[in-house]
C-alpha cells in the first residue's frame, strides 16, 4: 500500500514519526511525507528512512482563511498526484483540510489527534474574544472533517471524551485510542544520575504550556534553596497563546533562569537534569514527559488531559493542578528536601516507560488501526 503523511511541521515527522515511518516501510509498504518547513537536511534524513518527501507549505499560526484554502488546495493537488491508498494526519490543520482533500480525491483519511490544543483548551480559559471566536471555528471545522475520516485516532482519554462532547463527532464507533506517540528507547537511553538539585522543563513558550507556572515556582523556590537550578528548553512560539519574547529577557536578567532556546537533542539537557517539569494545561501525550522517563527522570505534571496518564501521582513522579503555582512548588520542593527521592522515582519512571510507551508498541497500535498488519489483540 502506498501511504501519505501529512504533518504541519517539518522536523516533527523525523522526531515524532520517524520510527512509524520506519516501520510502515519495512512492512513492505510505500510511504510519502508532506509538510511545510522541510530544509535539504531533514529531507534527505526522511528519504533515508524509505519516505518520498513533498513541501507543503502551511502558515501554522494563522486563523485567515484564504491562507488555509492554499493549503487545501495543495493537499487536494499531493493526493491527486500521488493517489495513495489512505491518508493519515495529525494536528489540527493538516487534519481538517486534509480530511477534506482526502475526501475530495475519494481516498480514505486518518485523523491522529495529539491534542485538542488551544481550540478547545483556550475557550475554556477565558481567553480574548478574537480567540473564542478562533475557537468555535476550529470546532466546527473539526466537526465537518471528522465526518469525513475513516477513523480519528486519540491519545488519551480525556481528548476523546471532550471531543464527542463538544459535538465534534457523530459517530462515536470510529474513535480509537493509542498510548501516545511512544519514545524510541534506544534513543533515549537510560542516563546515570544527575549531580544537584536540577528542574527542566522542554516545550514552546506559550501559555498553554505553563511556562509561566514554572517560571514563578522557580523564583519562590530559589528564595528558599538558592542552590536549585532551573533550565527553559524550547523555541518562541506565534499565535494567540504565545508568551512575550521580552518576558523570556526579563526572567533571565532577574536570574530565575537557564533559557536554552530551541534544541535538535533535548537529551544533552535531560541527563543535567534530575527532575523534568511540564505544568501544561492539557496535552494529546507529552512526549517530552515520555522522553525524560526514558532516560531516567522523576516527573512533576499536571492532573490534566494527556499528562495525567504518563505517570502515577507518587509513584513516577508527582500531578498538581493545572495553573496552580503553589502546589507546583510543593511538588518541587519535596525533591530539594529529600534528594534521594528523584533517585528512587526515577526508578518507576523507567519501568513505566518502558512496560506501556515502548515506541514498537505504538507502531503495532497504530499500524494495526491503519491496516497494514495483521490484527492481533483487538486494541483501539
């Protein structure tokens, strides 16, 4: 079977699909890539991983629409020309106008939702009216292409739960679940122990994300434990739920602290670290969370979709509620105050990960959804 792909970013089809992509190949099928933002490297790293690989260029950010029906238009004219057996997307734009596109060429689509995001999480939040607006559009876009998909695939329970009643699907038979995207454990290797009190947290800089619960947790924390270490790994963002590039400069001159920016390998930062953070609001499944456990790190996350699932609240780790800055620093402070504790929960971590979010796991779910294995154990 001839495969299509599509991602609205690049390097996420390498670092979160690379080995799906991997695997489809060896199984005998073909397997095309279409996303915006491909430079000569990363295309020649997918076409060594069996893929043929299209730009399609797509403004991310963006709510206009004459721009998101370019980007139609040119999935619509991919698929004409490559005429692949199914279609498979994830993230909110290449699933809405890729379902159309498919649907259209008269060829069966995928939706993979690695979370419902600012389109959902964002009008429950207060946000700015512009947003709000943003929002209930993307519903009901979501709604009319979910109509047309074959399957829409989740990666936790709550994202599929939320959906359906937000009236995004009539069919509830074509929902499916899977364990995340999974985490390649032999590349994220199991590191040894950090030396010092160190929390990192990787992700983009936007609100949703809870850069900022982080960012105040670490200014109370350092009063108390001036030799606690706080790392920021991750780009600026655009859009709506973007935090401001002059706040970043300002947490850095106060000293709160260490901001990398965007990294290829995270992995150098999370053997410096001894706890990894991710207050997020809400996730598909952080696959950031997933690769920290593999290597070997206590987890400090929210009780909100998607995180809630990586670990067991004092187990791996420890869940605070979403936005709440105090109970974020309790859960931080427990590691300062008893440094053999991110030692032993590091431990379960591991073990978890390893036991549920083995990416050759994932690859069987999803490959088994998509009909191109054998069933086997009637997972969905």
């Amino acid at each position: 079977m001839h495969i299509l792909i599509l991602a609205s970013y690049g390097p996420s089809l390498l670092n979160f699909r690379g080995p799906l992509i991997h695997d489809i190949v060896n199984a005998g099928h073909e397997v095309s890539v279409g996303a915006p933002e491909i430079d000569e490297d990363l295309k020649k790293r997918l076409e060594s991983l069996g893929a043929r690989v299209f730009e399609t260029p797509l403004e991310r950010n963006s709510t206009g629409v004459s721009a998101d029906l370019c980007y139609h238009q040119t999935l619509y004219r991919l698929m004409k020309q490559l005429c692949p057996a199914l279609v498979l997307t994830y993230t909110i734009k290449p699933n809405i106008w890729g379902a159309f596109a498919a649907r259209r060429v008269g060829i069966p689509s995928y939706s993979l939702v690695t979370g419902l995001g600012f389109a959902f999480a964002g009008a429950k939040q207060g946000e700015s009216f512009k947003s709000r607006v943003a929002a209930t559009i993307a519903r009901a876009l979501y709604r009319l292409a979910a109509g047309f998909n074959r399957k829409i695939i989740f990666q936790n329970p709550d994202d599929r739960m939320d959906f359906i009643e937000a009236g995004c699907l009539k069919d509830n038979s074509k929902t499916a679940l899977v364990d995340g995207s999974g985490v390649d454990l032999r590349h994220f290797t199991r590191a040894s122990e950090a030396e010092g009190p160190v929390f990192l947290m990787i992700s983009r800089l936007l609100v949703s994300k809870g850069v900022r619960e982080y960012v105040a947790a670490a200014e109370m924390l350092r009063q108390r434990y001036p030799q606690a270490q706080f790392i920021m790994v991750g780009p600026h963002d655009g859009g709506p739920d973007a935090i401001d590039a002059s706040l970043v400069v300002e947490w850095q001159q106060r000293g709160t602290l260490e901001f990398v920016g965007p990294a290829l390998d995270v992995r150098p930062h999370i053997r410096r670290a001894s706890v990894y953070v991710l207050p997020s609001y809400r996730e598909g499944t952080p696959r950031s969370v997933l690769e920290a456990m593999a290597m070997g790190r206590a987890i400090v996350t929210t009780d909100a979709p998607g995180c809630r699932e990586t670990i067991r609240d004092g187990v791996e780790g420890f869940l605070v509620p979403p936005g709440d800055v105090e109970r974020l620093a309790k859960a931080m402070a427990r590691f300062l105050e008893d440094p053999s504790l991110a030692s032993r929960m590091a431990e379960k971590a591991y073990a978890r990960v390893v036991d549920k979010y083995d990416v050759n796991l994932i690859n069987r779910q999803m490959m088994t959804l998509l009909g191109l294995m054998p069933q086997t154990d009637g997972q969905s």
